[in-house]
C-alpha cells in the first residue's frame, strides 16, 4: 500500500496588501509588520498582492489615479527576500490586477486578479518600471488581468469572485485563471464564499483543472482575527500548500502543481491518497489513472474547533448549469455528489475515507458544518479536487 509522500503542509497568506504598496492600508503594515504578525499566528508564508492602480504611483504624492498605468508592480521582491528565513519563513512578492469600471459610481464588476509567481521568479525579469493595464475606468475588463498575469509568466488567482462590494467581483471575461479564492477574509466563510466554492466545483465539473484558495485580503496587519467585514485579520482565511521543503521555489511549485487545501484559522484539513493494490500517493491536484470500481483511500489528518463531518465529495463531467458570462454574472448551479463521509468530534483527527472511483470525476474533500447561506460560519477547509481517469 502506499506511504506517505514526502514533503510537508505548510501554511500561508496569499492575498495580503502592504504600507507603501497598497494605497487604502494604515501607516503599520509595512511588509515587516506583516511578517512579524504571520509568524506569531503560525504561518509560514506570505504573499504581497498590492493593488496594480497604486503600486507605481504612490511615490508622486498625489491621488494614484492621477497616475495611471505606473510601474514597479513588484515594488518589495527585494525587501520580501530580506525578511525570509530559510526553512522556517518564506515572503514573496506579487500583484492584484485591479481594474474598475467608473471611479465616480458604483460600476459593474471587472474583477480582481491576484498575480502570484511560479517557480523560478519569473516578475525578476518584469524590470522595475513594467505596469500592468488596470485603467482607464471601463475600459479593461476582469479577463485582461488574467492575460496579462499569464503573460509575464504568473499564476492568476480570481480574487472574491463574488462579494458584497459588486464593483470588486470578477466579470467572467475569461476562464483561464489557475485558481478561485473561496474563501475571502471577511468574518467567516459567508455565501459570498459559498457562491466561489460552487464556482469552483462548476469549473472541475466543466473539466478546468482549477485549483481553491482561501486568503484574508487583509489591509491593516495587527488587527486581531476575525477582524471586521471590510477589515479582514491576517491568516483569517488561508491557503495549505504541500511541499518538499520550505522554500520560495517549493511554496511557488506547489501552488501552481494544484496542491492546495483552502481554510480559516481555526479549522485544518492535510489530505494525501492511495490506491489499493498499488504503491504510489496522490496529493490533491493529481490525476489518478484508475478502473472504475477501484478503491481511492484517503488519509485525513486536521483540527475541528466542533463536531463536524469530513467528507469526500465528488463532480463528473458536465454536472454544472453554468450562467456566468459577463452579460448575466449569474451563478452556477451545481452539486456536488458526497461519496464518503465520517463525523468527528471536536478537536484533533487523524482517519480514513475510502471511495469506489469513477473514471471522469473529480474527487476532493471538505471539513463542513451545518451551513445556512446567510450565516457567517467557521472551521472549515477544503481541499483541491484529485482527477480520476
């Protein structure tokens, strides 16, 4: 049977806006404050996603849509390198595309795309005056940010996809991102969240190997967790990545290969798989070559803040009613199959879930509660989906 890979869960923050990078923080997140901050509340990494529209133009001492279109967009990778501790503490520096439709009303969703690096530092060859294209208002959608992350070798996260400020939420011009965050800092996971987790389902479904992401969007680094709707805390929601050892290149591999589990502060799901009758071990965003019948054991381990259920959910091909376009912005109707599950109870848990697989569904798992759309809730994660073939 198989063992465990080898390798580690680390924890972090992927959308985080810094003191002189983002233009809407307080005067003490500077990119050292945040770390100091990450590092007390367990986590080991950070990402940078200062907005694209104030990045270049913070420096002219003025309102930063007086200058559009100003780069560096990376304006802290050297400062981030600095605070690094290897093996203990990674900090990397990325972008959040930003465009909006109107600066004088409340406009219609474009989108906000978080820009992360992939293995290999690809935005050190950016050169420090490049600029991505946010503006002028109305004339650059959502899907853009997407092409122009992709082009300078990023990988790009849609960022609250859905979300109570309408103007923030993604537009749906372009389904060529690499992941959706389905968990956006706010109080707790709300139905904002659950709209993204179904988005998320409805693009493994429509066979986009899609990857989740949970991130605070924090703006002031000392605020203690929760923190408020528009104020969310640092590591209020967070991203599990599995990789060989902690470094910037095993953190940046192991977002873009997939192995990802979305969750909040209190709750925490780790996920590896294996087949019966072979050797080999699968992390979420694998694919699984397998006959149908086949069984796929899971090997959960994580923490509960309360009783809850572990489950193992699935999605073939084609199951999703998909209205998002950029002229309906609806939402997709989806769900998901629940083909294992166990309840546990508060506290630590280490178990198996065996599943009879399917060729052509995608198979993930979820530490859930009870949920009502309209209910802020908390504890929960879940993991990205593995592909069975």
């Amino acid at each position: 049977m198989p063992v465990a890979p080898a390798g580690r869960w680390v924890d972090g923050d992927v959308h985080v806006h810094s003191t002189g990078g983002s233009n809407d923080t307080d005067s003490s997140s500077f990119p050292a404050d945040l770390a100091a901050v990450a590092r007390t509340r367990g986590l080991d990494f950070l990402i940078l996603t200062d907005h694209s529209n104030a990045t270049g133009g913070l420096g002219f001492g003025d309102d930063v849509e007086n200058h559009p279109n100003v780069g560096p967009e990376f304006p802290y990778r050297d400062t981030v390198a600095a605070l690094s501790v290897p093996g203990e503490f990674v900090m990397l520096d990325g972008n959040e595309i930003s465009p909006i439709e109107s600066l004088t009303t409340i406009g219609r969703p474009r989108g906000h795309v978080g820009c992360l690096p992939k293995p290999g530092d690809p935005f050190r060859d950016a050169g420090t005056s490049f600029a991505f294209i946010d503006r002028p208002p109305g004339a650059i959608p959502g899907g853009d940010g997407v092409k122009s992350c992709h082009s300078i070798g990023g990988f790009a996260v849609i960022n609250h996809p859905f979300t109570f400020a309408t103007w923030t939420a993604y537009d749906w011009t372009s389904f060529e991102y690499d992941a959706i965050e389905v968990w956006n800092g706010g109080l707790e996971f709300d139905a904002w969240d659950l709209k993204g987790m179904q988005a998320w389902w409805c693009d493994r479904a429509l066979g986009r190997t899609v990857a989740p992401i949970g991130a605070s969007d924090c703006h002031r680094a000392h605020l203690d967790p929760p923190g408020t709707l528009t104020d969310p805390a640092l590591g209020v929601a967070r991203t599990l990545v599995f990789v060989p050892e902690l470094s910037a290149e095993g953190v940046t591999a192991g977002i873009a290969a997939g192995r990802t589990v979305a969750h909040d502060w209190v709750g925490r799901l780790e996920v590896w798989a294996g087949l019966e009758g072979t050797t080999r071990a699968y992390l979420p965003g694998d694919r699984v070559k397998a006959p149908a019948g086949a069984t796929l054991r899971f090997h959960l381990r994580g923490h509960a803040d309360r009783a809850a259920q572990v489950q193992v959910l699935s999605v073939g091909a084609g199951e999703c009613v998909d209205h998002r376009t950029d002229a309906t912005l609806g939402e997709p109707e989806v769900k998901p199959r629940r083909d294992a599950y166990a309840l546990i109870e508060q506290g630590d848990f280490e178990l198996t879930l065996d599943v009879a697989v399917e060729p052509g569904r995608d198979y993930a798992v979820r530490l859930w509660h009870p949920l009502d759309d309209d209910k802020f809730q908390r504890g929960l994660a879940l993991s990205n989906a593995l592909r069975v073939e």
